[in-house]
C-alpha cells in the first residue's frame, strides 16, 4: 500500500466569524501530485497556509512522515522537508538566477550542514544550487537577473530556490497564474520532472492543467472537501459537476 506522507484530521481555520478551512481530513500519499481546485476563496491558499506552518489552525492535526508538526512553526516545516511557493512570486529581482538558487541553497545550509568542513560545504551549496537551476531548466539564463526573466521564467525560479533547499514535499499555490500556453506547457512539463523524487500538493485553476498532472483531485468549496479522488472519478463526479466545474470551459 502507499505510503502517507502528509494527513491532516479534521483541519479548521477560523476567521473572525468566516471558516475558512473546515474540518478538512486530507491524505497525501508519497509521490503523488495532490491537487485542490476550488472556486475563489474555497480556501485552498488558507489549507496552504496551514500545512507550510504560514498560519496556525483553529482546530485539527497535522502529520508529516508520520511525525505530528501540527504546532510547528514554517521554518521547522521547512527543515523537515516541506518546501512552499506563493501565489505571488517570491525571489530577489536584483540577484541573477544562480544567486537566488544559491540562496535557496544555503538557506538549507545553515539549518542542517554546520558541522560540515566549510570548504565541503562551498561545494555542497554549489551542487544544489546547479541542480536546482538544471531541474527548472534555467541553466542557459544562469547570468540573467531575476528581474529580467519573463512571468513565467520567475515562476520557475522560485520553484528553483525551493527546490535547492532539498524539500520532499513541495506545496505549490497556482504556479500557472497568469501564464502563457507556453508557459502553462512549460511548467506542465517541469511537474511531470519533480514527479520523480517529490510529492506534490498543487492549487490551480487551469484545468487543463490540473487534468494533465493530478494523480489525485481534491476538490474544495466553502471551506470544505466535497470530492477527493482519481481525476476521472472527480471529472464524472455529479456534485463536482454541479458546485464547481459546471460548464464545458470550467
Ligand atoms: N488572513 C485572513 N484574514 C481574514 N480572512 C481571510 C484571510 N485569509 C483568507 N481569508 C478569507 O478566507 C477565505 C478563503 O480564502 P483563500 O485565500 O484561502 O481562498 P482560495 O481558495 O485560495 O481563493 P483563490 O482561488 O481566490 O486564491 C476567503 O473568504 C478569504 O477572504
Ligand atoms: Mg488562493
């Protein structure tokens, strides 16, 4: 049977009077891209928030590999392997590319490799970094400032200096916003890539997109799971029909 890497059990996050997230009980199974659609303000992004450790819950548990880390803050999250990007992008303009994939991977450095020699350690960030940069096919724009990329190229990149800093669950918040078909295809491409040796659990919207990549579909509305299954199974699903997907263009 496959394993779990991520669960939650009946995950809620109150806003003043609105539930955002309510009682959602998720399975996450390693190796999988997990994806959550939802209408606007579902509360995928708030289920985001909680399981990087962004935002505490109301109510609920969290387990990561089997250890509960339900009450621990993002940046021990991130020690342990939960990686996150944002809606907005998230990367330093005015450094190149290689720079911020560096970041990325020294920021792994000062949590987990100070008692390692110092010149070892040089290498040890280089390494990463090239890696990371090679996985999101930025290689040849290694020299190019931040600022410079296109949309989609920032994109990514900040998948890049997540992925330098070694995560095994990559959490990911529309990474397709606002992309061009190419771009679309292009990411598309790049999460079949980091399939292999990641588990994934992506917000989008681009149902293309969302159909092209998904071994799982959990669909949220108001807050709450209404559908969590096979993409054919969420696609046939008459109450997803109905809250959600709606129309032929949904
Ligand atoms: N920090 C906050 N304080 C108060 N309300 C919030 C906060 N963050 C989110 N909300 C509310 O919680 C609900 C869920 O928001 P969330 O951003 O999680 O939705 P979403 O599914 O990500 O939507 P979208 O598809 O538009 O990104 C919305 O009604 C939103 O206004
Ligand atoms: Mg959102």
């Amino acid at each position: 049977m496959a394993e779990a890497v991520l669960v939650t059990e009946s995950l809620s996050k109150r806003f003043g009077g609105l539930v955002a997230v309510n009682d959602v009980s998720l399975t996450v199974q390693t190796g999988d891209v997990h994806c959550v659609i939802g209408p606007n303000g579902a509360g995928k992004t708030t289920l985001l928030n909680l399981l990087s450790g962004a935002l505490p819950p109301t109510a609920g548990q969290i387990r990561f590999g089997g250890q509960e880390v339900t009450s621990l803050p993002a940046h021990r999250r991130a020690r342990l392997g939960i990686g996150r990007s944002f809606q907005r992008t998230n990367i330093f303009p005015e450094f190149t590319v290689y720079e911020n994939c560096r970041l990325g991977a020294q920021a792994k450095l000062r949590s987990s490799m100070h008692f390692v020699r110092p010149a070892e350690r040089d290498v040890g960030v280089r390494e990463r970094a090239e890696r990371a940069m090679e996985l999101v096919g930025l290689t040849g724009r290694r020299q190019a400032l931040a600022s410079a990329l296109s949309h989609g190229e920032q994109r990514q990149l900040e998948i890049g200096v997540m992925l330098a800093t070694e995560p095994s669950l990559l959490l990911l918040d529309e990474p397709m916003a606002g992309m061009s078909a190419d771009e679309t295809t292009r990411m598309v491409a790049l999460i079949r890539r980091l399939k292999a040796g990641h588990t994934l659990v992506l917000i989008e919207h681009d149902m293309d997109a969302v159909f092209a990549v998904a071994d799982i579909i959990t669909v949220m509305v108001n807050g709450a799971v209404l559908a969590s299954g096979k993409p054919d199974e969420i696609r046939r699903s008459q109450a997803v029909q109905d809250a959600y997907l709606g129309s032929d263009d949904a």
